[in-house]
C-alpha cells in the first residue's frame, strides 16, 4: 500500500533505485487476490520505479502460481525462472480423516512432540482451539493472529520462541518472519487454500533440520463443500476453489504424500519418500469412531434416532465381564477395562463413553451429513438412524 503512493513512487524513481527484490512472492498470488488487492499493482510500481534488475523470490510455487507472479511482477517482460528442490527430508507428512476435529485435536496435542503449533484459517478459530486445549489438557497453549496489537504479538513470539512444550495456535499471520527452529509438530486444523499455503506453512517445523511432523486433519465435509464451490461464476474465485480441490485430492490420494505434493507443485521427487504415514503403512483406514458408529448401528439400524442413538453412545460402560456374558461387549474384548453404570439396554451402548457428549453428537451429525448414516422415513422408522445403502468410501 506504501509502495503505491505517488510521492514514494517519484522519490524512488528519483533515487535511480538499481535493483528491487521481491521476497515470498508467491503472496502476490496467495493474499493479492483475496484481502491484499494492492499486491496485484507491483508492476505498475516497478515500472514507474524502473530499476535495472527485478527479482522475485519464493519457496513455494506451483506452476500456477509461478505464472501468476510472472504476470504481476514481470508484467509482458521475458524473465527467467531459477528453481530448486522444495523436497523436506525431515519431514513426515499424514493425514488424520475426522469426522469430530476436536476430538481428534485434542488426542493429537497430547500425543505429538512439542514445541507444536496448529494452523487455522480464521481469527475466531485460533482463538477457540486454544481455549479447548486449555480447558481439556494441562498443555500451555496461547494463540496469534493479525488481529492481536503489536504488544501482544510480541509477548507470545517471545513465549513461543523460549518454549519447549507449548502448544501455539495461529493464523498464517504467524509464520512469515518468523524462525522457531525446534518446531517438531504442525498440525492444520483445517485445510488451507492451497498446496502452496500448506507447504508454506507445514515448513514452520524442522528448521533445526531435526526430525518433525505435518498432519493434516481431513474432513469429509469440506471435501464435500469444494465440490459445489466448482461451479461459482467469478473467474478469480474459481480458479482459488480449483486450487483448493486440488489441495484437498492430497488428502484422499492413497499414493505418497510427499510425491504426491511435488506432483502438485509440478515438480518430481528425487529421491525415495523419507518419510509418510502411506510409506510406512501407518495411515489410518478410517476416522475415530467410524468402527463404533459401524457396530452401534449395525446391530440396532431403525431403532433409535439422534436423541436416543447420542445417549445410548455416551452412556458409561458396565463391568465388562458381565456385558460380555451377555453379548454386549460391543468391541471391547477386554473385562479389566470395566467400567461401574448402568446396565446397557442394546448392543453396543457406552461404545464411545470415552468422548464427551458433545463430541458424539458432532461425530453422529457428521456421519449424517457425509452419508455414513441415513434417517429412516416411514410410518414405523422416521427418523430412526441406520447405516446408509450408498457405499461411503472413507478409506485414506
């Protein structure tokens, strides 16, 4: 916004400025085209300016985006493009399929190393993700975001930089200029807008070159909401949910998941995967609680609806060795986990007492808006719950 005033712009031209450097040019694309619509004016500041030499520099640029720095950068000027290996050794990149965000969330944050940040899109998000981190887990968890003064960004970057456990949820306002070299987690609680944001972002971890993870939360929702966003009408706003749902495939692909993001970024990978939950056999075959919701409702399809399915769920377990005596156990084969309540009234009741009420319920809405589960219709069967006749395929 600076660069554009005229009074700067004549100093500059004034000044017989030999060389302008654009640096992480891919925001000209990434912000320029969406809330930083001044980004796109760089050429016609560059040609009032008239330098001798522009460059542009950027880690992370797909082919796309490459051509879209040319064009607002380079205007009709012949350039030539230098790249180099965007490939992260140390990095390992998996996918967590979620059909309850929180849940997940929260089982990942106690799990992984620390230091550890989790990337969301929105100011109200980071927000409300560290407060439930501070409310179920004894982790030290702060939050960023552009929105905060310049005194409060400074006093958790200070935190955050000295941290050796602590838990920071951020907006993408965190991350360019900023070097925290010992990050040994990224989560994205959601995905970004594209692969050259979750490249961008996801590279926050390892800097020290010691190992670190990126996972990706997936959700079948959002998978679902890119599909009807491929129709919009504004060309500009098309081509951004392209990008994304083509981000979005990389977490469905059952390929490589670093081969599978340089073919995004129209490269090759060099050398054998170093490491990714699909190399190594460890991605998950479904998300948390599909198994459950699969048994619940396959022994009592038709039977109870929301309401009755959410508090049969949640109920707390009764001594196992008793249930199981019964055939209740539903798929807890062990009766040292007992748990003291009431007796269970179907196959499967308390299978999920370990969730939280309200993360039940998410998780039985979810499957509902995914297709996992159908409410009934009929005189005898309205809306009573049954797994759905569509196959669903939820497989990563």
């Amino acid at each position: 916004e600076s660069l554009a005033t005229p009074r700067l712009m004549d100093f500059l031209a004034e000044e017989k400025i030999f060389h302008i450097a654009i640096d992480e040019a891919h925001c000209v694309s990434e912000w320029g085209e969406t809330f930083r619509p001044s980004y796109l004016e760089l050429s016609k500041c560059i040609e009032a300016i008239q330098p001798a030499v522009v460059s542009a520099f950027t880690a992370t640029a797909s082919p796309t985006v490459a051509e879209a720095i040319a064009r607002y950068i380079f205007g009709a000027d012949a350039f030539s493009l230098v790249s180099a290996d965007i490939d992260k050794p140390n990095i390992r990149y998996s996918i967590e399929p979620t059909l309850c965000p929180a849940h997940t969330l929260l089982r990942l944050v106690t799990e992984k190393p620390k230091p550890l940040i989790v990337f969301d899109q929105s100011r109200n998000g980071v927000r409300a993700i560290c407060e439930t981190i501070r409310e179920n887990t004894s982790l030290d968890a702060r939050f960023y975001h552009a929105g905060l003064s310049r005194e409060e960004k400074n006093a958790v970057e200070t935190w955050f930089m000295g941290s050796v456990d602590g838990v920071l949820t951020a907006t993408c306002a965190y991350g360019m200029g900023v070097d925290k070299k010992n990050i040994r987690t990224v989560i994205h609680y959601s995905e970004p807008p594209s692969v050259e944001a979750y490249i961008q972002e996801s590279g926050r971890g390892g800097r020290d070159g010691a190992t670190a993870e990126a996972v990706l939360l997936r959700r079948e929702e959002h998978h679902a909401k890119a599909k009807k966003e491929g129709s919009l009408v504004n060309e500009a706003d098309r081509l951004r949910a392209a990008r994304k749902a083509a981000f979005l495939e990389y977490a469905s692909s059952k390929t490589c998941r670093r081969e599978y993001l340089h073919r995004l970024m129209g490269s090759e990978l060099a050398s054998p995967c170093s490491g990714c939950d699909i190399c190594d056999g460890s991605a998950p075959a479904s998300p948390e609680g599909y198994e459950a919701i699969r048994y619940f409702f396959g022994k009592n399809g038709r039977r109870f609806d929301l309401r009755q399915s959410l508090r049969l769920l949640s109920q707390p377990r009764v001594q196992a060795l008793a249930a199981k005596g019964r055939g209740l156990a539903g798929t807890d084969p062990d009766p040292a986990g007992a748990f003291i309540a009431v007796q269970p009234t179907c196959a499967g009741a308390g299978i999920l007492s370990g969730w939280k009420e309200d993360e039940v319920r998410i998780l039985l809405r979810e499957a509902l808006a995914s297709g996992i589960l159908e409410a009934g219709s009929g005189i005898f069967g309205k809306h009573k719950l049954l797994l759905s006749r569509r196959r669903i395929a939820l497989e990563v």
